[in-house]
C-alpha cells in the first residue's frame, strides 16, 4: 500500500490551451494544423466503441518549453485527445522538469476511492500512456521507472526525437511498459536517440525505432524562431511531422478502442 502525495497546481494542467480546436474546420493555417491534418481525418469512434478503463495519457514538452505552451503540439494533442475522448481519457502535459508534478497526478487518479492508498487493484487497474518529445521524450522513460518503483504497470511509452537528460536513461525501457515506441531523425544539432530497448524483452515489447528523414520532405517549423529552423531544425521537423502524430494517435485509438489492439511491428520509416 502506498500513500499518496498532495499537488495544489494540477488543476491548471487541465486547462486548454486557448484558441480554435486543431481540428476545426475554421481554424486559421499554422504549423500545428499541418501537423495534426492526418489525425484531424481520423473518423470520432463512437461511444460504444469506447473501453470502458479510463486511460490516463501525459505528455511532456523538450527543453525549457512551459506545460501549456500552445505553440507545441504536444500540448495541442492533448487537446485533441480531451475532445476525442471526452468520457474515456485524462490527458495532460507538463514540461520536462515536472516530473514529480506529473507522478502525483497520475497517482492521485488511480486511487479511485480517494483515500489516499493505492491498493494492488488500483495499481493493476491503471491504463497509462506517456509521450514527449526531446528531453520530454527522455522524462518519459523516466516517468515509467518512478511508476515501476511504486509497481503501477504503463500500457504504452512514446519517445519522439530522444535526447536523454543529465542523469536519466532514456534507451532502455522499464521492464513495468508494456509496449514502446521511438520515433527519431539522424540529422541536426541534436539528433534522437536510434535504438531502444527493453530491460526484460520478456515482458516489454519494442514496436518500433522508426526512423524519419527530411531531406526530401517540407515540414513547416514556423512555430519556433529563426535561429531554431536554421540551426537544429531537423529536431523540430521529427515534432511538426503528420505522421508521426498520426502514428501515435493511431496507437492511442487502439488502446482507447474496444478493437484489436495489436500492433505490427516495425524497424524504420522514411
């Protein structure tokens, strides 16, 4: 059994980002628009298709970048998942370096009858997703250790251009994640990380270290300043990039879904 922990600041990670939803019809030209135009044409599921296990799903902004910063999509897609899912997922996202902030959230939503323990069930019982991007996509990994350590199994861990932080190990993937995926490009200033792995295969599945190039293929980085698209702006690509959020939603769906939910794996994409 295990006490939980206190917050007074998570009410406003709830908060939405303001501005027309990604998906709208009438929302104005951007980068994010463009990078969420394959999520956008995914088809609502509808109710009944919905599981019935609330899914908790956190998401982590890279380098010095705040929580609520709408400019990243990573905050935007927690948005998206909100109006998708309005009755099946808890979404929020933090910046990197609120880590702790983001475990006493999760744990504050698995203990279901509020008093204050989590029990085995409610351990056995939580649905968690994690994603980020950068150093987001390296607190992610560092996240799922902190759960692992209080025995609160992850569904799905996704690493989007890794770049492990001082002190964390990002490759290798806490034997209490069920699947992982990385997604990175090999070009840039800062480049993610290729492989990961799982500390026990056995118990841990790698769906896949894709790989995305840019050499041949615009993506619109406008959303960051000049001096970041001229110098690193393959690492900003990796994040503004279509498919890689329509791969993740797409994963995110098969969880959420009362369908199918393998997923075949894979070793690169260009």
């Amino acid at each position: 059994m295990t006490v939980l922990g206190t917050t007074h600041a998570q009410e406003r990670l709830l908060a939405r980002a303001s501005g027309v939803p990604i998906c709208d019809e009438g929302a104005a030209s951007s980068p994010l628009k463009d990078a969420f135009r394959l999520v956008c044409l995914k088809e609502r599921p509808a109710a009944r298709d919905v599981g019935k296990r609330n899914t908790i799903i956190v998401g982590f902004v890279g380098g010095f970048v705040k929580h609520d910063d709408a400019k990243h999509p990573e905050v935007k897609f927690a948005e998206y998942i909100r109006e998708r899912y309005p009755a099946g997922a808890y979404a929020a996202v933090f910046s990197n370096h609120e880590g702790q902030d983001a475990l006493r959230d999760i744990v504050r939503h698995i203990d279901v009858n509020g008093d204050g323990v989590l029990t085995p069930l409610e351990r056995e019982q939580a649905n968690i997703i994690i994603y980020g991007h950068s150093w987001g996509a390296s607190q992610t990994v560092a996240l799922a250790r902190e759960l692992g350590r209080l025995g609160i199994p992850v569904r799905l861990t996704l690493q989007i251009d890794s770049i492990a932080k001082p002190g964390q190990q990002d490759a290798l993937i806490p034997p209490n994640v069920e699947n992982a995926v990385n997604f990175y490009q090999p070009k840039g200033l800062l480049h993610g990380r290729s492989t990961v792995l799982a500390a026990e295969p056995s118990r841990t599945r790698i769906l896949g270290n894709f790989r995305m190039t840019y050499q041949d293929r615009r993506i619109d980085c406008s959303n960051y300043r000049w001096f970041v698209r001229t110098f690193n702006k393959p690492h900003h690509e990796i994040e503004n990039d279509p498919r890689v959020w329509e791969r993740i939603a797409s994963l995110i769906d098969s969880e959420l879904t009362s369908g199918d939910r393998t997923v075949r794996e894979s070793s690169s994409q260009q």
